[in-house]
C-alpha cells in the first residue's frame, strides 16, 4: 500500500481502494491533497489495459461473446482490486509523461 508523502503513514488497502478512480487523493489521516506520481499512473494505466489485451485474442479466435464477456469484465473487476497495491503517491501533480 502507499506511503502518504505529507505524514508518512501507510495507506490501508479500503482507504486506497476507495480513491482508485480519483485523480486527485486526500490522505485519510493528515486530510491533505495527493496524487499518483507518473509510475504510479503508468502501472495503473497498464492494469487497466490487461481487460483490452485478453478481449482482443479472444474476439479475433472466434470466441462467442457469452464466453468472454464474463471474462473480460471479471478481469476488469480483478484489475480495479489489484490496482491499489501497485499506486504510488506525491505531494506535487507530475506531469503523465
Ligand atoms: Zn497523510
């Protein structure tokens, strides 16, 4: 779990789970605003990506949609549960790139 720039505490995974969508973060124990340095984005960006990347084979094969629909969005649901472990904080906004 990420460590809070400001304070130092370490983020519990429900605290971090909960801010996965939020561009810019509040740390639950000092209430100050943070955001997810470039990495952190990076790794974020690519676990979303994961979902694309089983879907894509599976509808080139052939696959009938009743298969990989359930399949593409448990992974998609799997991808927003992990994310937390791989999120890394800043005071400052980075740049995305
Ligand atoms: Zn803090």
């Amino acid at each position: 779990m990420p460590d809070c720039p400001s304070c130092g505490k370490q983020w519990h995974y429900k605290d971090t789970l909960k801010q996965v969508l939020r561009r810019k973060k509040q740390c639950p124990y000092c209430d100050r605003a943070v955001y997810v340095t470039t990495k952190g984005r990076w790794r974020e960006s690519t676990l979303q990506m994961v979902p694309l990347l089983v879907w894509l084979p599976l509808v080139s094969f052939g696959v009938a949609p009743v298969i990989y629909i359930p399949i593409v969005i448990t992974i998609f649901v799997l991808m927003y549960f992990i994310i937390p472990f791989y999120t890394e904080l800043s005071k400052d906004e980075e740049p995305i790139y």
